[in-house]
C-alpha cells in the first residue's frame, strides 16, 4: 500500500525531512518540520516557494531587507503567522525561545512574486459547520491564502482546530490536488481517527497524513481532546484547487433544515 500516513516522534532540534519532491507518493512538495534553540539558525536559499508557518515559540526572520521577530504561544489560541517567499531568495530564521516549531513547505514555481509576511489578522478563525448537522461538525478553519488572494502561489496553507469529539472536514470530499495534513493534540496525548480512501487511521501528536489524488479525508476527534492540523495543498499546473468535490450521498446533512435521527423517521410507529 502506498505509504498514506507518517507517524510522528518528538522531532530533534533542527530540520526533519517528511516528505520530498519526486517521493512516494509524489505530494509535489518538501515538507519538514523545523525546531530551534535560542540562537540557533536555519538558512534556506532553495529556488523553490516556500512557506514557513510558526507553531509555537519566538523567532526572528530575516528575507529580503526584512528582519522580523514573531511569537506564538500555541497554535489552538492563536492564529498562526506565515512567511511566504518565492524561489532564490533568502531567508534566515532564528531562534529566540527555548523551544520553536516551524513547519516548512517548499515546492515548484517559476513565478516571481513580492513575499509577504502574514500575520495572524489575516487568519480569520470561521467556525464552519456551524448550525449545520447538529454541531456534530463545527470546527476552526483558518486560511492563511489560497487561490483567491495569492493567485501565484502553487500553494495553499491554512489550519484546523476540531472540537473534542466532533468531526472536521465533512462531509466527506476530495480533490484532484495533493494536501498534506500535520497534527498536535491539546492536551497531548490524545488521539483522532482520519479517513483516507478506503483507509482509516488513529492520529496522534506530530502524525502526518498524505492525501493524494481523490482520496477522502475526514476526522474524528476523541472527546476530551482538541485536534490541530495544518493543511497544505498543492495547486496542479492549469488545475488550482477552488474548491472540494463532496461524496454525494452525504451532502444531505449540511442542510440546516436536515432532520436526523430521531426525528427523521418514525418507522416503528403503527
């Protein structure tokens, strides 16, 4: 079976690399996790986009003739700041608390475009679901930028935040275009359950999902437990993601007017 989740561990100081252009499956993209001590840098001179999303931690970046420093408590209760960059510049990110995440996507794009350093103003929290399918499904979504307003980025980035024991991306979708998901729990030590394809997976802290090509990809989260995941999805050249397709069959529970069990039916009655 190809290789659809990357379980995660306590990440070493440094860069880890999860996934890679041209791996199995091809995601289109380099996805590592990237942690930092104080004082300790990270230079990244690559020719491809990049985007640099602060988990959590202090940090100061350094592109163009920008020098930044950005904090983050955690990344349940604050939106997340986002460095987006294109090929062949550089950029220099230190380290200023004792412990500092970053996620690091990079992928293909020939385009020339000015970086921008998203802060998190432009991460709105929408609670999607709500008022739908009993908030069985409500859940934070925060989209850093997508096709919409950064029409030449190949990527697109943004966060979920699913509430303990309810699901988030559902009904179920896919797309054409490759995402990858990266999960933290609060507390830690919890756990989720994420469909994909015919697969279903348990999810913990630091896990890493692959989505390719017309999979499903819904979760559960467990009840006590807030599950957080970043969502970065690929653009296909002539074929950028817009939007979801959703499985049919289940699109009838976003109905607000839906009528679910029990008062959908009464089929015992005589």
């Amino acid at each position: 079976m190809t290789e659809k989740i990357i379980k995660g561990k306590d990440f070493a100081f440094g860069y880890t690399e999860i996934t890679k252009i041209g791996g199995t499956p091809d995601m289109l993209m380099d996805f590592g996790i990237l942690r930092l001590k104080p004082a300790k840098t990270y230079e990244d001179h690559s020719n491809l986009e990049r985007a640099f999303l602060l988990v959590y931690g202090e940090i100061q970046l350094d592109y163009g003739d920008q020098s930044v420093r950005i904090k983050r408590e955690n990344c349940f209760d604050f939106a997340p700041w986002v460095l987006h960059v294109p090929g062949d510049l550089p950029v220099k990110i230190t380290g200023i608390a004792e412990d500092s995440e970053i996620t690091v996507n990079r992928t293909v794009n020939e385009r020339k475009f000015e970086p921008k350093l998203y802060e998190p103003a432009d991460s709105p929290s929408e609670y999607r679901g709500a008022g739908t399918m009993q908030e069985t499904s409500t859940r934070i979504v925060r989209t850093t930028f997508n096709h919409e307003n950064a029409p030449w980025a190949n990527l697109v980035v943004g966060e979920v935040i699913g509430f303990p024991g309810k699901w988030s991306s559902y009904p179920p979708h896919h797309h054409p275009q490759p995402e990858i998901y990266y999960y933290k729990t609060n507390p830690k030590g919890g756990h989720a359950y994420a469909e994909v394809g015919k697969d279903v997976f348990k999810l913990s802290g630091n896990d890493t999902i692959l989505i390719t090509s017309g999979m499903t990809h819904p979760h559960v989260t467990y009840p006590g437990y807030a599950l957080w995941y970043l969502w970065v999805i690929r653009h296909i050249d002539g074929n950028p993601y817009i939007t979801p397709t959703f499985v049919p069959e289940f699109k009838w529970v976003t109905n607000p007017d839906a009528k679910f069990w029990p008062d959908q039916g009464k089929q015992g009655e005589s």
